[in-house]
C-alpha cells in the first residue's frame, strides 16, 4: 500500500512539473507575442538589405584584395587592383601613336605656312611681272607711233624728193640748170626712197615688238603658272592635314580607351557599405563582370515580411511601422512602409504549419529609419504596422 501511494505521489509530482512548464510556456509565448492591439497589424520576417555584387570591367589577374569579410568601405574605395602590364603596354603604344601623328600634323601646318608665304611671292612677282609687261607694251606703242610717224614723214619727204627730180631732170634737159643740178635732184630723189625702205622696216620691227609684248601680257598662264603650281601643293598639305587630323584623333581615342581600361583596373565601392562576402583572391584571374565582393548598405536595412491578403487592404506605403530584433524584442526600431507587392502569394515555403502554408499572403517592405546598424541582414524579426490612427502612445504596444 506505501509502494503504491509512493507511486502515485510521483505522478502527481510529474502531473505538477508538466503543468508549471505548461503554464511557463504559454506565459513566455504571450510575453513575447502579445496580442496585437487594435489598429496594428503584425508581421514577421528578417531583416534583409540591398546588396551588390561588386565585379571588374575588364578580365585579368587580382594583383591585391584590399577588404575583407566586415570591413566598412566608403564609395570610390579602391577594394582590388587588377594586374597592369598589358593595360601599361596598350597605353605607351597609344602614347607614342599620338605624338607620332600630332608631329606630322604640327609638320603639315608648317608646310601650309611656308607655301602659302611662297603663294603671296609668287602673286606679286606675277603682278610685277604683268606691270612690267603693260610697261614693255605701252613702251612697244609708242615706238610703233613714232616709227609710223616717221615713215609718214620719210614718204612725204621722198615724194618731193621724187617730184623735184622729175622737175630738175626736166630743166636740165632743156638747158635751164645745169646737169650737175640734176643729178643732184636724182641722187636726192633716191636718198629719200631709202629712208623710206629704213622706216618701213622701223615700223614692222616695233609693231613685232608691240605683238610680241601684247601676247605675253595677255598669256595668263605663263604669268601664274609657278603660282598655280603652289596653289596644288597647298591643296595637297591640306588633305595631308586632314588625314593627320583623322589619325591623331584616333590614336587619341585608342589613348582614352586605354587609359580607361587601366583605371578600371582599380576596383572601387560603389556605395558606403560593408562587405559581407569575398569571393576572390590575390593571382586568380578573373572574368570580366566576376564578382569579387558583395556588399550591403547598412543603413539602408529593411525588414521583409508578409501579411495575410485578408488585411493588406488596410495597408499603404508610407504608414509608420516598427521593427522589433529577436536579439532586443523590447526596444522599438522606427520604420516605414516602403513597398508592397503588386500580387499576392502562398506562404513561404519555411513556414512550418500546413495549413499556413497555404494562405494567400503579400510581401511588404518596411524600410528601417532610426538605429541604423543595430539590425542586420539575416537577423529575424517581427514589425509592427500603424494602420489607424498616427500615434502608437493611443496603441497598446509592445
């Protein structure tokens, strides 16, 4: 009979300790859920942050790693550097390309100089040479006037001359001078015929002269011929520099191009953040868009969670929330509704109950505004959403 009251003492014993972690329990559960009070809709989730993956432009071999695992960097932070050799041989070939074709470009210029100085000789020894030549030729006319002048003359000369033999013979036949008189009138007679032959032939050599100097005036291409010439050379030197132009600016490009490949060898961070992955090592070549490092924004933190469709409705982006951390669930993290999803979905897969795994939900966004750095991706949480009302001291909180 003691055995068995012995015994059952122990049950009750068992019976009692069941039921105190029984009620232990359910005082935890609802000291750390409490009931949501009205006009708040509760949701749980973890908290999660915009992240990047941080690559290379170009492809090549990590020369150094800067960062590691949970360093905070700034933005434009040099986090890699990518070998150079081949970027630093593709920049002095470019280099020397573009002074090549800038000295022949600068030596073109020069000779557009120089011949178009011997241009502006050539055009006044060409309007020299035409002054010169309406010279010669007003010099020409006027001989041809006074050898046509003269000749006038020599005739009219010689036509007395001729009518005074004609008389004088006359009067020496009949006996009225005397014959010496008349052969004096005959040798006189024929003295002037040959003045006259000399000054035909004074006026047929001016007017050649005249000729000759009216057809050089009037020949332009003897006169510009030399300037032409430099004309067709400046033309040439101008294409030249046009070609010199064309290569020089694409040597400069070619330079650009590889100097930007060079500065893309420096890795830099995108945004102040931490890094939460490093996927790389110094002497492993890599591809270009390969990712070397993630990182998130701290203080750009959210907590994502869903809400059944049933009280979505009630929702709107810009509502004043709170977030509480597992690791502090008594102090408030001020947020906002940030996003919601544009269509509903069944619950996540990690949800552990059947039937809750079947419910429509939809995924909401509250973006954490204060205590930036308190919360961190992967943390879970649960929130807290205003939806009447704007002062959560009218709410029963937490």
């Amino acid at each position: 009979m003691a055995q068995v009251n012995g015994r059952t003492v122990k049950i009750i014993r068992l019976i009692i300790l069941l039921l105190v972690l029984m009620a232990g329990s359910i005082w935890w559960f609802f000291l750390r859920h409490p009931a949501t009070p009205d006009g708040v809709i509760a949701l749980s989730g973890r908290i999660e942050g915009d992240d990047a993956a941080v690559a290379a432009k170009t492809s090549g071999r990590i020369r150094e790693i800067a960062v590691r695992e949970g360093d905070q960097v700034k933005a434009g932070q040099v986090i890699a550097v990518l070998d150079d050799d081949q970027i630093r041989a593709r920049v002095d070939q470019a280099q020397y390309s573009v002074n090549q074709f800038e000295a022949r470009l600068q030596w073109a210029r020069q000779q557009i100089s120089v011949l178009e100085a011997q241009l502006e000789q050539s055009r006044l020894s060409v309007n020299q040479a035409r002054s010169d030549a309406e010279g010669r030729v007003r010099q020409a006319q006027a001989q041809v006037a006074s050898a046509e002048a003269s000749l006038a003359k020599a005739i009219a000369d010689f036509e007395q001359a001729r009518y005074d033999k004609e008389r004088f013979v006359s009067l020496a036949r009949d006996g009225v001078i005397s014959e010496r008189e008349g052969r004096q009138a005959i040798t006189s007679a024929e003295a002037h015929e040959a003045v006259v032959m000399s000054a035909r032939k004074q006026v047929e050599a001016a007017r050649g002269n005249l000729v000759a100097a009216m057809s050089f005036l009037d020949n332009p291409a003897i006169l510009s011929s030399q300037a032409a010439g430099i004309e067709r050379q400046i033309a040439q030197a101008r294409s030249d520099i046009l070609s010199a132009q064309a290569d020089a600016d694409r040597a400069r490009a070619q330079l650009q191009e590889a100097e930007a490949d060079r500065n893309d060898l420096n890795v830099v961070a995108p945004f102040d953040g931490t890094v939460i992955t490093r996927s790389a090592e110094p002497g492993e070549v890599v591809a270009a868009g390969a990712p070397l490092v993630t990182l998130v924004n701290l203080g750009q933190v959210y907590l994502r969670g869903f809400i059944p469709e049933g009280d979505i409705g009630r929702v709107r982006i810009g509502q004043p929330a709170r977030v509480y951390l597992d690791s502090n669930p008594d102090r408030a993290i001020e947020a906002v509704v940030s996003r919601i999803d544009p269509q509903a979905s069944f619950t996540p897969e990690n949800t552990y109950f059947r039937d809750d795994r079947v419910k429509q939900v939809v995924g909401v966004k509250l973006q954490i505004t204060g205590s930036q750095g308190f919360a961190k991706p992967g943390m879970p949480a649960d929130g807290q959403v205003l939806v009447e009302g704007n002062d959560w001291l009218a709410k029963a909180g937490r």
